[in-house]
C-alpha cells in the first residue's frame, strides 16, 4: 500500500517538475518562465517529498523532509519576487502579447 | 516495482534538468540564466529526495537541506548583482 501510493506520488512529482523545466524552455520571457518554474517545480517538490517521507517511514526522517517541505515553500515565492523585480528594473524586454503593464514609465 | 518506478521518476528528472541546462546555455539574458539556475537546484534536491528515499539512507536528506539552502541563497545573491549592477 506505501509503495503504491509512493509510486502515484512519485510519478505525480516528476510529471510537474518536467513540466516545469518544459515551461522554462518553451514561455516566451522572463516572467512567465519564472511562474512556470517555481510553480510547477514548488508543486513537483512536495509530491516527491511526500514520496521519500511515507518511503523512510521513522520519524528523524520525517521531521527532516517536513524542515525541506516548509523551507521550500516559504522561499520559492521570495527568490520569485526577488527574480522578478531586478529582471523588471534592468529593463528585461516583456514579451510583444503582453497586455498590461502598470509600472511603465513610473520606474 | 518500487525499483522500476523510482528509476523511471529519476529518468524524468534527469530530462528536465536537461531542459533547464538548455535554457540556461541559450537564454538570451542574465535573468533568464538565474531562473534556469533556480530550477536546476530545485531539481536536484528532487533528485535527491528520491535517491533517498529510494536508498533509505537518511544522511542524504541532510544533504537535500543544504543544496535548497544554498540555491535559495545564491538565487537571492544573483538577483541583487542584476539589479545593482556591477560595482565600478
């Protein structure tokens, strides 16, 4: 029963972060690959670390994927923003289909 | 079938660090190049976390701490270099 539920979730979490890495090569600029990776890879990461916690099954284990789980979690959408910002204020051309943007011409 | 599966999962995720890797050579800006890194340790410690949980050897999850440690921190480092430029 462990090992099939950590096969589905194992497989779950791969599939997301291929798709991840698919996104960063395939959106056309900066700031839609970097919602393709830290989503999707946010996403993939916690499959595969409910995977390898229900694998080791003690509880060192356990309370050392919980620490990556919430580490992760907590900086994906810092290092995001952080990302975001400095491509933004270095001028990093938008892509051409972008419709709106609320800080042009404000700096 | 767990041996077959956790093969498989490790399979996908050596394709994606690929796809990452390609970004990161072609990428036409800087920024472009930290998210291709930012993704490439986020896929390592998935890497990781499955080789350990495959292995059942617990000191390999310390070593999944530290690489999500040290990526957050380097992304963090990158994006203050683009953003202040170089020092002159």
């Amino acid at each position: 029963m462990t090992d099939i539920v950590t096969a589905i979730v194992w497989l779950v979490g791969s599939a997301f972060a291929l798709l991840a890495a698919v996104g960063v090569l395939r959106m056309p600029d900066v700031f839609t690959r970097m919602q393709a990776s830290t989503k999707a890879s946010t996403l993939g990461l916690g499959c595969l670390l409910i995977g390898a916690a229900l694998q080791m099954g003690d509880f060192a284990s356990f309370v050392r994927v919980a620490s990556i789980g919430a580490f992760v979690l907590l900086t994906t959408p810092v290092a995001g923003h952080v990302i975001a910002r400095a491509s933004y204020y270095s001028e990093v051309p938008l892509w051409n289909g972008t419709v709106l943007d609320e800080r042009k011409g404000k700096k | 079938m767990l041996e077959i599966v956790s093969q498989i999962t490790l399979v996908t995720l050596g394709v994606a660090l690929l796809l990452a890797f390609i970004r990161l050579v072609k990428g036409p800006t800087l920024p472009d190049r930290i998210v291709a890194m930012d993704l490439f340790g986020m896929l390592v410690v998935g890497l990781i976390v499955v080789l350990a949980g495959w292995s059942r050897v617990r000191a390999t999850l310390d070593a999944a701490i530290v690489i999500a440690l040290i990526g957050f921190l380097g992304t963090v480092a990158y994006a203050t270099y683009v953003e202040r430029g170089d020092p002159q």
